[in-house]
RNA sequence: GCCUCGGUGGUGGAAUUGGUAUACACGUACGACUCAAAAUCGUAUGCCGCAAGGCUUGAGGGUUCGACUCCCUCCCGAGGCACCA
C-alpha cells in the first residue's frame, strides 16, 4: 500500500513556486493566442472566506484552467469590492476605522484565496477603494452628470432605517424589508442622486436578445423592468383641464365608464374649488398617504375611493360624460397617475364599480372560451346543455385545449342535431359519461367549435348527469362541488354575474364603428381616432444612489453660492473621502461634519461653496469593476480602448442568482451609458451568464451560525486539503443550475479517497496496457472535453472515476498515466504537479496542452446492444457496431433468452439502429 | 393569480438529446485484514418475488416499433413579479 498524501504540505509547496514563476499573471495581451475573459463577482471583504467563496470561485477556477491548456490566454482576475456598510459597523464596533479594517481583512483574505490555489490573474486585481479606482468611478459619475444621466431628483425615497440610508428600489426586498439589514423600509420624501437608467429601459429589455444568458435571468430582468406597450390616451374635464390615461387596452375604450386619479394627482389641488366635496376628498388624501406607507403591498385589501363631486370627464370615444374618482388603487408612480376604467374588462375597475354602483359596460366578446368542462343540462330549458370540447389537431390528436360548447336554446332539432353531429365526430355518446370535473375523450379527432356568446341569459338550475344519477342543482350547489373543473367554475361565474368581467382580447361590440373588430386592430384604430399616442411605460424607477453614510465613494459635486450643483473637475479628482468624521449613524450624512471636505472645496472652488455629502451606493463601484481589472494601472482613463477591444466581452460570468435585478441590472445599464459616451467598445458586458445556486449546510438548511450547521473551508482544507475540496464542489452537481446542494462529510471523503487511488495509480504501471484501457482513456479524454466546456463538471469527475476503477484492474501504460495526469490537472492541480514531477518531468503540468483524444482509438469495436421482442427489453447482444441488420438478427435469434420470445411466431418487423438497439416486431 | 425553471433509488445526481433507465459517488448490509476500532480492500444494493418473472423516472392520457426525453390535462416544489392600468 501506498502512502497517503501529504495535502498541506504538496499544497503550500506548489503555490508558493507558482508564485515564484508567475504561473498565472497574463501581463500584455498576447495576439498568438485566443483570449478568454472568465469573470466571477469580487467579493466583499467581510474577514474570512466561505464555502460559497470556494465554490464560486475554485469551481470555475477548474474551466479557467482548462482553457489555458487549451493554449487560449485566460484572464481570471480577482479584487474586493470594499466600500460599504459591514466595514462601517465593524469599525463602529471595534472603534478602529473602516480603511484599516477593510485592509486587514483584504490581505487575510488573499491569503486563503491563494490557499485555493487558483489560476488568478493576480497581477490585474483591483479594489473598490483604492484611489486610482473611485477616482474614475466618480470621474464616470461627472461624465453622467454633464450629460444629464446623473441627476439631482426628488420624490418618494426608500428609507431603511436600520442603514440609516436611502436604498434603491432593486434593493428593496419583496416583502418591504431591507435587503442587506432586513428593517421594514420607511417612503420619505427628499432629493436624491438618481441616475437614469429608465431612459434605458427599452435597450435593456431588447438586448437581453443579444446575450447568451439562460431564460429565467432574462425573463427576470424583463419583468423587473416590466415594460407594458399601451397608449396615451387625453380625457377632457368639465373644468376644462386635460388628464392623459395610460392603457394597455385602448380597444375597450368605447367601455370605460369613469375616470380615476391616483391620490396623489396635481389636478386635484388645481381644480379645488370646483370639487365640491372637497373636504372629504382631503381626508382621502391624507388617509391613503397613511395607508401607503403600511397597505401599499396589501393587493387584497378592499378598494376604496371617493368620487370627485362637481367634476366631469368626457370620454372622447363616445362624448359620454363620466365620474371622475381618486382611488389608492391607482398609483402617481405608474403610468400618468390616472387611468379610465374599464369595469368590464378589469377585475380592478369591476370590483370598484360594483362597490359604487358604476354602470358596467361590455365592448369586448370573448372569441372562444378555453375551458375543460362537463356536461350539464339547464333546468329551465331541457334539452339545453354545456358541454366542453377539445380544439385538437386532427392529425396528432393533441393540440390546444378550447372551445365550449354553447347552450342551444329550447330547440330540440338544432339539439339533436347539434349533439349527433359532435357525438359522430367525438365517436363517443357525450351523455353518457360522468359529469361535472374534467374528462378526456381518448378518441377526438376533430376539431369543433360553437360560440359560447349565447350563454348570456342562462340564470337558472342546473341538471347534473352524474353517471347513473341526475341531480337538479343551484347554481351554489354546483360551484360548492369539488368535483367542478376549475375552467367549468369560472365560466359559470361569469355568466352568474359573480364575475362578469372579461380581461381577454376578443371582438368588439358597442363601439359605434369598430363593431365586429378584432381587439389588436382596434386598438390602434380607436387610438388613432381619438388623438391618442401609442406608447410604452415601465414598472422600473430611476436608481437612486445617494446614501447618507461614510464609508463609500464620496459623490463628486460642488454647489456653488447659489446651490447650484457642479461637477468636481478631472484634475481635483480623486475627490478624496475624509478622514476627519465620526461616521456614528445619525440619518444625516456623516460627510457634512467634516471640516476638511469643507475647507478643500472653499479652498478650490471660492468662498460660500459647499460640496456634496453624501457618497455612492457601493453598487455603483461594482458596475464597472471588470472594465479595470483589464487595465488596472492605467493612470490616463478608466480602461483604454485598445485594451477593452483586447478583452471585452466578457466571454463567461460566474455568479450568484442574488444580483439578477441588481447588481446585472445595473451594470449592463452603466455599460450602455459608458458607450452611449465613447468610453467603452460594446454595449453589453457580459456574453454569457451562469448562476450558480447555494451550497447548504449537511443538514440540508441554508447555513447559519445560529442553526451551527457552517462548514468552514479552511478547517475542510485542512482535513482534506484544497483538491478535494474545490473537487467536492464540483462534483456535487452540474454547475449551470440554480440548484442547491447539501454538503455531505461522506461525499467528500469519497473525493479524497478517489485523489488516493490517483496518488497510487504507480503501482498499476505495466508495460503494455490492455487495449481496453487505452479505449478508455481516449473516451474519457472526449467526454472530458465536452462536458468542462458545458459547466458539467460532475459528470467530468465521473468519467474520471470510472476510468480509475478500470486501470486499478487493468494497470496502464506509463504514457497513459501522463495524459491521464493532464486531464486531470485543471480539477486538482497541485496534486497532479505534484504527480507530474514524480514521474520525472521538469516543467509544470499546467503548461502542457490539454490532451487530445484519438478518436480512432475512442471507437469501440464491441458494442452491446438491447435486444427488443414487441419493444419490451429481452436480452442483449454483443456485436461489432457496423454489422448488417441480418447478422443482427441472427446472433439474436441464436440467444436463448431471447429465442423464446419468438417460438411459433412470425417476424413481422425489424427495426435495427446499429450501436444502439434491435427491435423485433412479430407479426401475429 | 401571472412568468421561469424543476419533479428519476435511502441521498447528491447520470442517461450519447427518441434507442439496454438508475452511470459515478454517498449511505447501508455482509465479508477480509486487525487484539480492537478507524482507515483500507472485496461483494451486494431501484421495488415486489424463493424463483421464473413482473413493475418502475410526480399522476393520468396521447404520439411512436420504442418515451425520463416529444404533445395534452392535472398535482407538487423552487425562484421571480404582483392593485403596474
């Protein structure tokens, strides 16, 4: 038996020589080779690393290298994104001061990422917080703001209270907490830095085209971003003022019925004296400003509202003159802050109008019900039925599910008729199966269609056939049974009037001449009739990014005298964070008591100018981090040109599924507004996208000291050393899935065992290996390959393993061993260089080329095959892959297992697909 | 409610994209080595059955010679959005 491994010691050695080296610095771009720039998030200084750290970070590391032994020139940087608030209260906590913490933990920390030993490209790391970075995060800041993308804004902010600081929307958590401290967010109203990345919106939307990104990140940001195509449409008030709706359903305009204002509406103040219940229109206000800050997220609290009385709208479809309300359901921060309201076709407006007793008008039939159902029969009219149909295509029996059957009113032959000729092409009796729920008619092969339009009278009792049983029920009684399909339910609702509303697009009716228009053409039609402009509106809010604490990028701006704002000019930049406050949280900014900030700004820019206080979200800093890592110590701009058309895109972004609306969002806006001003080469960063999911504690909860459940890596390391952890964590699952893994002490040992069998591979050395093994190996080399480039490392893992357990029995050839050893360099690289010099070579393992697999020697010339009788499983043959279907058929005829199975019949059908499977179909 | 993914052994997960389902690993059981334990090695391990054989990828149906894979309906889980007009 062989000796274990020393991890620690192989470990400490090989990093410390690969330093020595320089292994991994990339320095100048090198033409020769391919690049490939694999980017993970830099972390946030906190002290120590995580097992999450290791697994976004020592995962891809396995891909990285890889692709340098492919001979492309990797860029694998690695920095802190080191301003922010934990450095803040550590500082409070231990009254030192954030730099000095934050620099502390910077260098422990590079330490245990070397301990990783990963193929960073430390000669092009970069902090947050050095000078020669936030010098150019505000210089970016100045540009924006010359050209009004920064701006000075006011309205409702999200307050926390616990950061004592303003946060962005996207930092908002759903709930209403805050997602870094976990406070309930207050709105206040103050100004605020807002940069505006609304006015993107639509490019952030469309390029999501561009990219390589998995679906649910795109449609996240696209819902995020949640743009709704409408128009605007110009009501007039009988005060004479004009009040512009959006809509995203021009087309039931000729249905809106009255108008309503969000509380909030500067009409409302404007036409005072015209309101002649003023008074209570006040108390409104001022309860719904209430309300907002507790009930805003409360969607099924009851509408309220009040009419406006005194003031008129008319409806510029039909002249009609309509009530004009304000109602807390609709909000000043969507769309214009006022809508027309539609009972009929919105569930909203239909409960709203109810309540107040608003006429309810329909202009829109529905063009077919897509419903499953049943089969009822109408009380007071016998021979009157619901009944469901199925819309299938004719050909594949499978299709879309639709089309309800209409009652037939009290005619006996249009009944019968109607039922003969659905019972001849269903080839089932209709009546004769079980009624209400839902049920599958095997044998449809057509496709049927009554209009449902005729339901609109039925207000009776129901006959429920219910196989041998006939039942007569109300209409409670029936939707009380738990056996109604759910579409059934909905439907009767509907023509009950529990719920005569109707949100689907259809064919217009009661709209003067759009009559018998589809609703995608009226929409633009009745627009055009009444003036209106076909638009776009979004649920995104411009990003606020003023905060009112100490430790981040002091905002670049002057107010002159007046309290004008201006920009600090390039030569005063970096405009440097103070060092002369005590940043204690108070709610005001910590900047406005330092008496340096304000003497350098009276010093350079003239008595009575006082400068900004308040600093940068730290969101900001991370927006444009991988823009510097390429040209970290250029002291002349951001990040040259010609080394961003070098590097950029990104071709592969490793990242957790937290910064989908956040930190993704906001950098690909701040790369559109960097190119937008020349300073960048492309428009979208990042190529590609895969977010990695969590790793759980081993008992299957997200770890937390509180449940004690974290595995600390450093202790893993240790036990195991740093192959097997980052091995471990590869092997768990495939990497490009938002899945999360339970850590298993027994699953990395299986890990460190299967490095042990490596580490005693030697002992199997023979002279000549068996072919087999060399086929193997080969296969194992291709499967390698392209599983690495699909982020499927566990499966790579496996390979590996099978082929280990192989060779333990088989031995192999020394030559094997070497290329064996490369395949698996890039996954455990300090063993395998410690393997490689073992074996006698000189050089790293990490600078030879990947191998190559021969694929002539990757074919098998033995394949086993399945044996199929009537396409069950009955046997197996071994035969060479290119025979004939006949030697097929006849080396499975001469097995007795499956002989059987075609004693005393005739073969009717062979279906043969060689190398994979035999099918014998007997003919009787 | 809407959107996007998922659902395979006791567990993490494989399956050449329609062709022998459960690779690899963990766990478990038994055995070997050991005074003993750990470690290590060997054998077995989807379920039912003594066996022959039968059943099995959330449930049901469809297409196909053949379905984890494609289509339809339903159920369950995760994440995102939600009074957004």
């Amino acid at each position: 038996m062989h000796k274990k491994f020393d991890a620690a010691a192989i470990e400490q050695k090989w990093q410390q020589l690969w330093e020595e080296q320089k292994l991994y610095e990339v320095g100048q771009r090198d033409t020769n080779k391919e690049k490939e720039y694999v980017l993970v998030e830099w972390p946030y200084p906190s002290g120590n690393l995580h097992i999450g750290h290791w697994h976004a970070f020592a995962v891809p590391d396995i891909y990285v290298r890889f692709q340098r032994m492919q001979g492309k020139q990797v860029l694998y940087p690695m920095g802190f994104d080191a301003f922010g608030l934990p450095a803040e209260n550590a500082a409070i906590k231990r009254d030192t001061d954030p730099r000095t913490w934050t620099e502390s933990n910077i260098a422990h920390m590079k330490n245990q990422l070397k301990s990783m030993g990963n193929a960073f490209s430390w000669d092009k790391t970069t902090s947050s917080t050095d000078e020669d970075y936030y010098k150019w995060t505000q210089w970016m800041f100045t540009q924006f703001f010359e050209n009004d993308i920064a701006f000075r804004g006011k309205g409702i902010v999200n307050w926390c209270p616990g950061c004592n600081t303003v946060i962005a929307n996207e930092q908002v958590l759903a709930d209403g907490t805050c997602e870094r401290s976990g406070d309930v967010i207050e709105k206040k109203e103050m100004p605020q830095w807002m940069l505006r990345i609304t006015n993107y919106a639509d490019r952030l939307v469309d390029d999501l085209e561009k990219v390589d990104w998995p679906e649910h990140i795109k449609e996240a940001q696209r819902r995020w971003i949640g743009r709704s195509k409408g128009a605007e449409i110009d009501f007039k008030l009988s005060t004479g003022d004009n009040v512009t709706v959006f809509t995203t359903r021009p087309d039931t305009l000729f249905g809106a019925t009255y108008m309503v204002l969000a509380p909030e509406h500067p009409l409302l103040e404007k036409n005072k004296k015209q309101i002649q219940n003023w008074d209570e229109v006040v108390r409104y206000i001022v309860l719904s400003t209430q309300k907002n800050e507790q009930d805003r997220l409360d969607a099924t609290k009851e509408k309220t509202g009040v009419r406006l009385e005194g003031i008129t709208a008319t409806n510029p479809a039909n002249n009609e003159e309509i009530p004009v309300f304000i109602a807390d359901y609709v909000l000043a921060s969507y769309g214009t802050g006022a809508i027309m309201a539609v009972p009929a076709h919105d569930e909203r407006d239909f409960t709203f109008a109810q309540k107040y007793g608003i006429a309810i008008k329909s202009v829109v039939a529905p063009q077919k019900i897509t419903h499953s159902g049943a089969l009822l029969e109408v009380k007071d009219k016998p021979g009157t039925f619901l009944w469901q149909l199925r819309d299938l295509d004719a050909k594949t029996n499978s299709g879309k599910i639709g089309l309800f059957g209409g009652a037939i009113e009290n005619d006996e032959d249009v009944l019968s008729a109607v039922v003969r000729e659905i019972n001849e092409e269903l080839e089932i009796d209709l009546r004769g199966y079980d009624a209400v729920g839902s049920y599958t008619y095997p044998s449809v092969k057509s496709d049927c269609y009554i209009s449902a339009t005729h339901f609109s009278d039925i207000q009776s009792n129901y006959v429920l056939h219910e196989g041998e049983a006939v039942l007569e029920l109300t209409i409670e009684e029936l939707l009380e049974r738990d056996n109604l399909a759910d579409s059934l339910r909905v439907l009767l609702e509907a023509l009950h009037g529990k719920k005569a509303f109707n949100t689907d697009l259809g064919v217009l009716h009661n709209s003067e001449e759009f009559d018998g228009m589809s609703s995608e053409d009226a929409k633009e039609a009745i627009v055009k009739k009444v003036g209106g402009r076909m638009t776009s509106t979004y649920r995104l809010r411009d990003w606020s990014v003023g905060r009112q604490r100490y430790w981040g990028v002091p905002i670049p701006i002057v107010y002159d005298p007046e309290g004008k704002p201006h920009a600090v000019p390039k030569e005063h930049l970096p405009w440097t964070l103070p060092s002369d406050v005590d940043f204690k949280p108070t709610g005001e900014a910590p900047l406005a008591k330092s008496k340096e900030l304000k003497e350098r700004t009276e010093k350079l820019f003239g008595a009575g100018w006082t400068p900004e206080v308040e600093t940068l979200d730290t969101f900001v800093d991370s927006s444009w981090y991988f823009l510097r890592y390429i040209d970290n110590e250029n002291t002349d701009a951001l990040s040259a040109l010609e080394q961003q058309k070098k590097w950029m895109p990104i071709d592969i972004y490793f990242g957790g599924a937290e910064h989908t609306t956040m930190h993704l969002l906001y950098s690909r806006f701040w790369q559109k507004a960097l190119f937008d001003l020349g300073l960048v080469v492309d428009d979208e960063p990042y190529a590609k996208r895969i977010n990695r999911g969590l790793i759980l504690g081993p008992d299957g909860n997200k770890m937390s000291k509180s449940k004690g459940n974290v595995i600390d890596p450093d202790e893993q390391v240790s036990r195991v050393g740093a192959d097997s952890v980052k091995m471990y964590l590869a092997f768990m699952g495939p990497y490009g899935e938002v899945a999360n893994y339970p850590w298993d002490m027994g699953g990395i040992a299986g890990i460190r065992r299967f490095l042990e069998r490596v580490n005693g591979l030697h002992e199997h050395f023979v002279e000549t290996e068996n072919s087999e093994v060399t086929k193997a190996l080969h296969k194992t080399i291709l499967k390698l390959r392209t599983d690495i480039r699909l982020y499927k490392f566990n499966t790579a893992i496996s390979a590996m393993m099978q082929f280990v357990n192989l060779v333990e029995k088989q031995g192999l050839a020394k030559k094997s061993y070497e290329m064996f050893l490369k395949s698996l360099a890039p996954f455990a690289p300090h063993l395998t260089e410690e393997l490689w010099h073992e074996a006698g070579k000189t050089n790293s393992v990490h600078l030879e080329e990947f191998p190559v697999a021969d694929p002539s020697l990757a074919i098998d010339d033995v394949v086993t095959i399945g044996v199929q009788v009537n396409g069950k499983m009955r046997g197996a043959i071994e035969l060479a892959p290119d025979v004939s279907e006949e030697e097929a058929l006849l080396a499975a005829k001469g097995q007795s297992s499956i002989q059987k199975y075609l004693v005393d019949k005739n073969i009717g059908k062979v279906i043969y697909v060689p190398g994979r499977i035999l099918n014998i179909i007997t003919s009787d």
